[in-house]
C-alpha cells in the first residue's frame, strides 16, 4: 500500500497507537545456510490500568515465524499455534474470565 504507513508493536486495541518500545536485542545464529534471528523486544504500560494490545510486526513473504512469548507482569505466556478460530476462542475465553492471554496471526504478511 503507497503512502500508507501502518503502525507497528503493540498496538492499544480500539485505539491504533502503539506502547512505547522500552528496549530492543536481535541475536542472530548461521547454520549453514540457514540464518535464525530471535528479537526481544521490551514494552511498557504506563498506565495504572491493564490493556488489550495486538502485536503488529513486519515480516518479509519468505521469512517464518517460528515462536511467540510474552511475559506479562512476570508471567510467562508461550504461543501455541492452533487453528484460527479455535485460537480466537480460547483467547476469547481467556481474556472474559479475567486472564492474561495472547494471540498473533498472520495478516499481508505481517504477524
């Protein structure tokens, strides 16, 4: 899409900004020729309340994720890939009874 820029990290949901990148470590492992990256990347909520957020990050078509963790409040929450609309669910269900949840899918190439 020319001229649009769409915002990427985590994203307040409902209200298109994103949380302030706090801090960023890319480590990089070559095997072969096969190249892996592992990104920590470090956000922040200011705010005294909790918030919903969407994780927007840019991935090129041949590249793969592979993983996705997140630690909320010191609570490690690891991904676990499903079928989307059981993955919507228990997200869905999750977040209703109160817990700490993730959920990423791919969309235009992004996760």
């Amino acid at each position: 899409m020319a001229g649009q820029q769409s915002v990427s990290g985590l994203i307040i949901a409902g209200k298109g900004t994103a949380l302030p990148l706090k801090d960023i470590c890319v480590e990089a492992e070559v095997k072969g020729y096969v190249l892996g990256l592992q990104s920590t990347l470090k956000y922040c909520n200011d705010s005294p309340d909790p918030v919903e957020v969407l994780f927007r990050f840019p991935v090129e078509q041949s590249h793969a994720v592979v993983g996705l963790t997140a630690v909320i409040d010191g609570r490690k929450i690891r991904a676990e890939v499903r079928e989307k609309e059981e993955a919507r669910a228990a997200y869905d269900d999750a977040i209703a009874s109160g817990q700490s949840a993730a959920f990423a899918e791919e969309k235009s190439g992004d996760v």
